[in-house]
C-alpha cells in the first residue's frame, strides 16, 4: 500500500489474443509473405559472416545494427511507460539476446539445413505457451494446421538434413532458441497493441546490444574484417533483425503469437528457392509435396480464432 492505493504485481509473463481474430486478410499474408522472405536467408548469410567474424560479433552487430535501424523510424519513438521496462527487457533477452547467441554457436556443429529444419518448432512452442498463458487450448484446425507446417517444413529440409553431422550441442542450443522465440512472442502481443512494433522492438534491440556488447568486442580481436563477410552481417543486422523483428512484432499484435508463428514454416520454401536461383539445386519430388503440406498448414493456422473469455488476471 502506497497513500491508500494499492499497486497490482506487474505480470511480466502474460500475453493476449490478436486485435484481429478474423481469418488473415491481405495485410497478414502479405507480412507474413515478407517475413519468410527475409529470414529464408538468414542461415545463409549467418553462414557467410562465420567465414571471418566471431559468433559473439555476429550477435552484437545483428542487434546493434537493428536498433540503428529502427531509431531512424518516426514511430519507434514512442514512450512507453516505466511499468513496461521490465517486459521489455525480458522479450530482448528472449527474442533476441539468447536466440541470436545460440544460432551462430550451433551453425559451428550443425549446417543450416538442420538448422532450418529444428527453427520450423517455433510455432509448436509459440502454441504451447499461449495455451498456458491463456488457459485455453487452440482450435482443432489450428492444431492442425500446426502440425502440418511443422511435417511440411520437416519435408522440405530433411533431404539436406539427413547427411548432415548432428551434433546433439547444436541441436540442444537451436531447440533453446526457438523455446526462447516461442515465448517472447507471446509474451511481445500486449505491448505491440500498446505501443506499436518499432518502439517494442528498438528497446528490445537496445537491452540486446549492451547485454551483448561485452562479449561481442571481446571477439573483435579474433574476427578479420572481409568485404563479404561483413556486407553479410550488415544486410543480417538492418534487414534480417531490426526491419524483419518489427514486422514479425507487428503480426503477432495482429494476429496473436499462434498464427503469426507459421511464418517460420515459410522460410525452408524461401530458402530452397534460394538454392535454386543461386547454386543451380534441385527440388526433388517430395520436397514439391512438402511445400503444399506447408502452405495447407499455414492456411489452416491463419482462419479466424475464436475470442476467449477467460483470461488471467
């Protein structure tokens, strides 16, 4: 009790629906669309930039750079209020601090194709945290739907996966990662709808730059500084982390974490594409199934939700 007003606990873990329950229109297909085309070529440039540049000085460079981004956005300098700093600073550590980490650490044991392939249970763990946020279970055609895109995805990459060298580490740290993804969007939805997208994710990206920046100029020292390598880590900081996180930050406040996670199953489409244009791959048979098992899936996640009554307080 402070003079007479008593103060509520601040709910740090808490999450709530989408503003928009109805089946997506052409806004969410289309950020859900841009997402997957930027993050299919995530593992690829996280790839490149390990050819010169220290794991540590990738994290620090994707966050730094995608503040630096975002501070050029008019609407990123929307105040938020104190109450909301601690939220804020626990989806950075979640949605950025630790994912950003661990994926460079496990592309040194794992290649990006097993990569891409374990990033698909993002959704899986998005779905379960709602669930639990919210104390109501999915609808039938969301879980499936679910279930579907993750098969899919698995689909898509298993070809590349299957002669790849895992190590039980690497998978460890990226199953980490999208435990950590799964949540922070949950967790990222009210504040979304509250403050918008960029001014959410700029803070964020600030809580992940100095947490980071201790070990990302202690491996300074044992990065070279090649062209490629670094217009890769440039594109992967303004691009791939501040402009894709703001808009995937956006579709969650839309569309609530749940839907908004099917956007991850897209990417293994993105980056076979990718493979295609660039090093002349070849798609096989069921790699052609496997995509409209995704996009059936994603179909099925993205119609309406139902409004839940119940909420925790």
């Amino acid at each position: 009790m402070t003079g007479g007003v008593e103060r509520k606990p601040v709910r740090v873990f808490s999450t709530s629906q989408g503003s928009r329950l109805d089946s997506f229109g052409l806004v969410e297909w289309a950020m859900l669309i841009g997402i997957a085309l930027i993050w299919g070529s995530s593992f690829l440039l996280i790839e490149i930039s390990l050819e010169s540049l220290q794991p540590a000085v990738i994290t620090w460079l994707r966050s730094t750079l995608g503040f630096l981004a975002l501070t050029v956005v008019p609407a990123a300098r929307e105040p938020l209020e104190r109450v909301d700093h601690p939220k804020v600073a626990v989806i950075g550590v979640l949605w950025l601090v630790v994912p950003l980490s661990m994926f460079p650490i496990a592309q040194q044991h794992i290649d990006s194709a097993l990569a891409g392939m374990l990033n698909a249970s993002v959704p899986i763990f998005g779905a379960l945290v709602a669930s639990v946020l919210l104390r109501s279970l999915p609808r039938v055609h969301q879980a499936v739907g679910i279930a579907l895109g993750f098969a899919g995805a698995a689909t898509l990459s298993l070809p590349e996966a299957v002669g790849s060298s895992a190590v039980a580490w690497g998978v460890s740290l990226v199953l980490l990662a999208t435990f950590c993804y799964g949540t922070a969007m949950n967790l990222a939805v009210p504040l979304q709808q509250r403050y918008g997208a960029p001014a959410l994710m700029m803070r964020a990206l600030a809580v992940a730059s100095v947490i980071t920046a201790p070990f990302g100029l202690a491996g300074l020292s044992g990065s070279q500084w090649d062209v490629v390598p670094v217009v890769a880590v440039v594109v992967l900081g303004v691009v791939n982390t501040g402009a894709a996180f703001a808009i995937m930050a956006a579709l969650a406040g839309r569309a609530g974490a749940t839907r908004a996670g099917t956007a991850v199953y897209c990417i293994p489409i993105v980056s076979m594409v990718l493979g295609m244009a660039f090093n002349s791959e070849v798609v096989l048979p069921v790699q052609w199934a496997g995509i409209a098992i995704v996009l059936f899936g994603a179909w099925l996640t993205s119609r309406r939700e139902h409004a839940i009554i119940r909420r925790i307080r």
